[in-house]
C-alpha cells in the first residue's frame, strides 16, 4: 500500500518529501498528485513517453502467461537470492520496471514481513496489478529513465528484470550495504520460436551492453544462470509473444497463423541470466 512507502518516496518536481493525505499525495511546496481508485499514484512529470509503455494487451498476456507457473522456477529463485541478500533487515525493496508486480511479490514472501515493496513502471496498466499483488506493494507510476521518485538511501534492495537499467539512480537510491538484483534473458531464450514467429532476438552484445550501463556504479559481485524447460500450449505461446518487445513488431493475425503451424504442446528453452551487483562506493 501506498501508506507502507510514502516516507521513501520524492517529489519529481522539486526532490522534497511527500506525505499521504487521503487520495491525495503531496509535497511541502505543494505539488500534489491523485492517488488513483485502484490504489497506485503517477509520479510522472513532464511529457511522458507513452509509446515505451506496456498496452493493456501486453499486461493482459503477461498476467495470463505468468499466472499460468510457467516462470515461477525463475521466480523462487530471484526470490531465495534477494531473501539472502536482506537477510532479516526491515527494508525497503525497489522493483524497476515491476510490471504487474508477480516478481516483487515473490521477494516481499521470500524476504519476510518486515519487509516492503515499491513497484516502479512506466506502464499505469501494469501498475494497476501491482498495486493489488501484495498487500506490502506500494504501486507509483514512473519512468525508469528518469531521476526516481525515491529518496536517496532508502532501498536495501533494487530488482530489475527484463527492464531498463539506470545506473545512477540505482546507486543513489540504494542504502549503504544494498544490492542490485538484475534478470536479463540469456542468448537461448525461447529456443526455435524466435525463427518460427520472427520474433526479435537476444542482443548478443547484451551482457556487454548491462555491464557498461552499470560498471561505473556498482561493481559486479556474482552471476548466475537459470534454465527452465517451457511446455506451452499455443495459447501459452501467444502470451509469450504477446507480453514482450515483439508485441510491437508483429500483427496478431500473422503471430496467430503462424503459432498454428506449431506442434502442441511446444517445449522451449527458458534462459535467464541473474546478476548481483553493489554499489561501487
């Protein structure tokens, strides 16, 4: 809830404090901001980049698609990790580019009650989820490649998974002793389905790419990777498709025709990548 991350959050107008008062959230200089029906607040100013965000469709698939277990091993596992990184500290737990909330709920269970979470997304129809995943999630529209709507040393722990990475706010927003928690796709994600649908492909210069967005913040303290088998039904591989970049790259009709052509059920790799970094200070 909103009421469990008020104190850590900033105004993105002028940096100062904010304080809950009924459906309002509001700064000392007076900058306030409606607190929506479903529970979340938009800390977004300025021109908002709307065309970054995810569509209902989106969201509608990858809530189907993860409902469905598919990517739980990956889950609990991220979940065990952040779990040893806090250990039984009360914190504050930062998901950018939550989503609808499925990771960071996972985290706040593994880590505990005294934990809480801050779901951060671009997407208001991804956040409208987040702000129901769990009773501990406070939900704020914002974007991720801007200064965050958080006060300076307030996370024990930032998530980032499949998400946009910025660097120096994640080292500024993290308290001394907190860590970074980042889950790339590895370059095998999805297996055959990439040439079958015409989907976008894993950037092979990807782990170079998150290893300069980060290195001159944080220092890299360990890496691991999860491979899980995917047993998809064609529904299932829709979602897939559908939740993701190549959503905006391909018609529907195509992806359908295309899925049809697949045997049922459809099993393919899941490849993931897990990385642990802190704060270079």
């Amino acid at each position: 809830m909103l009421q469990d991350v008020i104190d850590h959050l900033a105004c993105p107008v002028c940096r100062f404090g904010l304080a809950l008062a009924e459906r309002t959230v509001r700064c000392p200089n007076g900058h306030s901001f409606d607190v929506a029906r479903q529970g979340y607040v938009s800390l977004l100013s300025g021109p908002g980049a709307a065309g970054t965000a995810d569509t209902p469709e989106m969201v509608a698939a990858r809530e189907r698609f993860l409902a469905a277990g598919h990517y739980a091993p990956l889950a609990d596992r991220v979940a065990r990790l952040a779990a040893e990184l806090t250990g039984d500290a009360r914190g504050l737990v930062v998901d950018a580019g939550a989503g609808t909330g499925y990771l960071l709920a996972r985290v706040l269970d593994a880590a505990g009650p005294a934990a809480t979470g801050l779901a951060l997304d671009i997407s208001k129809h991804a956040i409208k989820r987040a702000a129901r995943a769990h009773p501990r999630i406070g939900a704020v529209v914002a974007d991720v490649w801007r200064p965050l709507p958080v006060r300076d040393g307030r996370a024990a722990l930032v998530t980032n998974a499949f998400a946009p990475r910025n660097g120096p706010e994640f080292a500024r927003v993290l308290a001394p002793g907190g860590a970074l928690v980042v889950v790339t796709p590895g370059p095998g994600h999805l297996g055959g389905l990439v040439e079958a649908l015409g989907l976008l492909s894993v950037d092979q210069e990807k782990d170079r790419r998150l290893a300069a967005s980060l290195s001159r913040h944080f220092t890299r303290i360990s890496e691991t990777a999860e491979e899980i088998t995917l047993t998809l039904d064609h529904a299932a591989v829709e979602a897939v498709v559908r939740m993701g970049p190549s959503a905006h790259h391909i018609d529907p009709a195509t992806l359908r025709r295309r899925i049809a052509d697949l045997p049922e059920p459809y099993v393919a790799p899941g490849s993931f990548r897990i990385t642990v970094w802190r704060p270079a200070r």
